[in-house]
C-alpha cells in the first residue's frame, strides 16, 4: 500500500456548493461545505493511504482574488517542503481554475503533483460530479513519477499551461485545445499520453521569494485584458493608460490581428511605457510570431494566462539577485 499522505487544500467553488433542491444544478451557492466534511462524505477516500485536509479559502472563484492565490501558494510551498507528503489535491471553483493553476505553475513550481479539481455540479446535487473528480485527483496526486500543477476533471488530466474552461454547463467543461490532454483516469489508474509538465524558471522562483514579502497584494501591478473586435476604437486603452496601467493583454482575432485603431493605440502605449502582449482570442492555436511584429505575443498562453505571466513579470522586473 503506498503510505505517503496527500494534502487536500479547500478553496471553495461549486464542488463546495449548496442548493437548496437536490434537483437545482444551477440554483446553488458556490462554496458552502468545508473540505473536511466533503472529504468525510467520500468513504474510500483514504484507501491509497493517509489525507490531510485544509481550508485555504471558501470562495466562490469568479471572486478569487490576489491576497487568496498568495495564501494558497503559501499553504502548497509549506506541504511540498514535508517529505512525508507526496502530493497536493486543491478543490477549486471551475470559473477561474486555469489561472489559479498557471499561478502556481509559475510561482511553485513543483516536483511534486499540485492536483486542482472541481466540479460543475454542488455537493447537494442528486448526482454530483465532485466526489468523482476528487478521487481522480487523488489517484493522480498518488502517481509515483507525477510532478507539476495539473487539473483534473470529468476523468482527464489537464496541464496547467493548457487547461481551460471551455463549457459553461456540461460536467466535462475543460479541454487542453490542441496541446490536448495530458491524460486520463480510468477505475483509479492513470494512462499517460503525454509526458508530465514540468518547467523550472529558476530566476521567477527566486524573484517571487523576494517579493512574496514585500508587496501586499493590493499593490501587485495593474494588468487589464482588452479584445478586439469589430468597430473597436481607442477609447478603452486610452482611459487605462489614463489610469495607470502597467500591462496590457490584447485577446486579439485571428493570428493576432488588431484594428489599426486598437494597434495605433497599444503601440502608443507601448510607446508610453507600458507592457503590452497579444494572445488571440480564438480558443484553438496560438498566434504565431512573425519578425515584424510590433507588439510581442503571448507565445501560446491564453488571454487570462498571458495576464497572470504579465504580472508576474511586471513584479519580478529588477527583484531577482
Ligand atoms: C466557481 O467557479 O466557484 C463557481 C462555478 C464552478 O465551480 O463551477
């Protein structure tokens, strides 16, 4: 039997929510149940060995916020520093899972498995989701050669690079686009089909420990998303550059294609100083560089994805000795 302990982190979400009719798999209050009482809920939850549960946060993720992504990071560093844990299982609210898991990818940076799992369906459901997806995730938090920050759910192991929501209402509601997925789970067993993620930026790593104390998270540098689309002006990055803003993240159309308002605005404000990078709005692809580019690209990560890489960026600028 493998003994190692997994650590189970509650960060709220529908896995946690409550309604007040069985049959209600949309009138529900996210984040409700504490981790302990739906880990107590699932028997065979301890069958692969020892779990210790957590509550992190009770958010419901649409409201996730900065001072709570710190904690959590907090709380993984000090369980993957126990040699005597093999993994962490976080459940989290499935709206903004993707950028909570690329947080921790760049920021953790872990050796370990940093499972996040969720559900589409509340704890009350008639028939949930979330007792199923957390034991995947413990199954994958278990695997001997897993490492990195990983989801899972609806039976699929998703990168932290790759994974996104792609469904508002089905139970498989995350896709890895065309990367794919890393993986399944299938009756407690794990088939691979892609190697583990795993990246190692050793100069982050040393820049956030600087900061990690440093900078409350009110003052974490200011990055809006904007979009392109038809009939866009300049108005929007006009009144942000007004504002302060440090960064700016374009979902743009196509290959990374701009309204030459929106285009002569952003290189203004490039011009001005500020960080500017286009992703693509398409959800499939990424755009692709070209030797001409003004504006650099998000090189493959999301518009959201490229938000939290700016910031962490914009953070780090000059703090890592
Ligand atoms: C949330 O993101 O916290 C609510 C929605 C969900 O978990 O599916």
């Amino acid at each position: 039997m493998f003994c190692q302990t997994v650590v189970i982190l509650g960060m709220g979400g529908t896995i946690a929510g409550r309604s007040a009719r069985p049959s209600d798999n949309i009138g529900y209050m996210a984040a409700q149940v504490d981790i302990a009482e739906l880990a107590a809920a699932i028997p065979s939850l301890t069958d692969q060995g020892p779990v210790i549960t957590e509550q992190v946060a009770q958010i419901d993720s649409k409201d996730m916020d900065f001072s709570a992504w710190l904690r959590l990071a907090a709380r993984v560093n000090h369980f993957l520093a126990r040699p005597d844990v093999h993994g962490i299982v976080i459940t989290h609210g499935t709206d903004t899972l993707e950028e909570t898991a690329y947080f921790l990818h760049r920021v953790c940076q872990p050796t370990k498995p940093v499972v996040l799992t969720c559900a589409m369906r509340p704890a009350t459901a008639l028939v949930p989701d979330g007792p199923q997806n957390l034991l995947d995730a413990l199954t994958v938090a278990r695997q001997p050669d897993a490492r990195g920050v990983l989801a899972v759910c609806a039976g699929t192991i998703h990168s932290a690079r790759d994974v996104q929501k792609v469904h508002t209402y089905k139970l498989d509601a995350f896709s890895s686009g065309d990367a794919g997925p890393l993986g399944y789970v299938e009756e407690a067993c794990v088939r691979l089909l892609r190697t583990w993620q795993f990246e190692q930026d050793l100069t982050l790593q040393a820049a956030i420990k600087n900061i990690e104390n440093q900078l409350a998270p009110t003052e974490w540098p200011r990055v809006e998303i904007i979009t392109n689309y038809v009939g866009v002006s300049s108005a929007v990055v006009n009144a942000l550059v007004a504002c302060g803003v440090q960064g700016l993240v374009v979902a743009a159309t196509g290959n990374g294609t701009l309204h030459h308002a929106l285009e002569s605005a952003l290189l203004e404000a490039q011009l001005a100083g500020v960080k500017v990078v286009r992703a693509t709005r398409c959800l499939n692809g990424r755009v692709l560089p070209r030797p001409d580019d003004r504006l650099p690209d998000s090189k493959g990560l999301s518009p959201v994805k490229a938000r939290v890489e700016l910031i962490l960026q914009l953070m780090t600028q000059g703090s890592a000795q």
